[in-house]
C-alpha cells in the first residue's frame, strides 16, 4: 500500500492507496476498503477544504514484514531479521510474529507499523479502542485482542490532532512486548 505523513489528505483518504493496482500489492485480492477499516474507530480529521472527514485505514503491516526502506523514519535495524517472504517467516515462530497492528487514529501515517527495536523511542502507537486492547493478527494466522497495561499506551487525543513520533519509551512493558513480536535478531 501507497501512504504517506500526518496531515496528508491523500494518505488518508484516496481510494485508490488501498485499492488500486498501482499502488496496492493486495488490490488483487482485496477490492474494497471496508477490511482496511476498525469499525471502532470514529475519529474525523480537518482537511485543507475544511470539512472533517474519516481516515481510511485503521491498522499498519509490521515494518519488518517486507520492508526494504531501511533508511526509513520507521528506523529499521539491520541487527533485526526483514522478513521478505513467507518462507523467512515461517522459520522464525510465526505464531510470535505481528503482521498487522490495530493503530492509534491520532498515530496512523505509513502503511507500516515502526517499531524501535533499542526500545528507545515509540514510532507508533498501538489502537487501545477496543476496552484498552488492540486488535493484532500473527503471521501464523491467528488474532487475538491485546491489552495494553501501561496508561501511557492507551494515550488519547481529541479527533482532529495528531500523536508524534519519537515519544520515550522509559521501561514500557507493552512496547517490549511488541517488540518481542515484531522480529528476532539476526
């Protein structure tokens, strides 16, 4: 999928990003936007024309599910395994690796879920909508709702602003369980 930066009207409105062949390596088998979508998620962003609309897209790919932009703002390590194929994935515990994450509204940007694997910054924030829990699907098929312990996790802002990149981590157990289920190292 095709995405871009907060603020982005085209990153989270256009159709076409989720959709269109040209830009979306799933549009053949997924031709509407509906499953891209948390029904929990209600929020609305000001556009340039004024209006307050919805996002598209609620939930990211794991980064290192088949990335190749290591020099991305995603900071992706080369300490860590990219899993390229399913084949690298399926060696590596799949049942312990996240391939998509139900994303913070205020936090959505990339098409891709950035995790730091130093533990140092927070890139995304998972979705707490669902009773504090997000909605997160493995690479060996199954899903589950996970909890988030830390308030700091479950962080909130009104519709219409955005949550940063880059916030501390500080000894945060729900990002040192996502980042044990993103990757291993190499």
């Amino acid at each position: 999928m095709y995405g871009g930066n907060h603020g982005d009207n085209q990153t989270l409105t256009n159709v076409q990003y989720l959709v269109g062949t040209q830009y979306a390596l799933f549009a053949p088998y997924l031709r509407t936007v509906d499953q891209y979508k948390c029904p929990a998620d209600k929020s609305k962003w000001p556009f340039s024309n004024g209006a307050m609309l919805s996002e598209l897209r609620s939930y990211s790919l794991n980064a290192y599910m088949a990335s190749v932009t290591l020099n991305s703002p995603l900071n992706i390590s080369t300490a860590y395994k990219l899993y390229m194929n399913t084949a690298m994935v399926a060696a590596d515990h799949p049942a312990e690796r996240f391939l998509f994450m139900d994303v913070n509204p205020a936090n959505i940007c990339t098409p891709a879920f950035g995790v730091d694997m130093s533990l140092s910054q927070i890139i995304h924030y998972p979705s707490a909508l669902h009773r504090n829990s997000a909605v997160v699907s493995f690479a060996d098929n199954h899903v589950e709702a996970h909890k988030w312990l830390d308030f700091r996790t479950r962080k909130r802002v009104d519709s219409g602003s955005y949550i940063g990149h880059g916030d501390p981590v500080g000894g945060n157990k729900d990002f040192q369980w996502i980042a044990e289920h993103t990757t291993s190292r190499r």
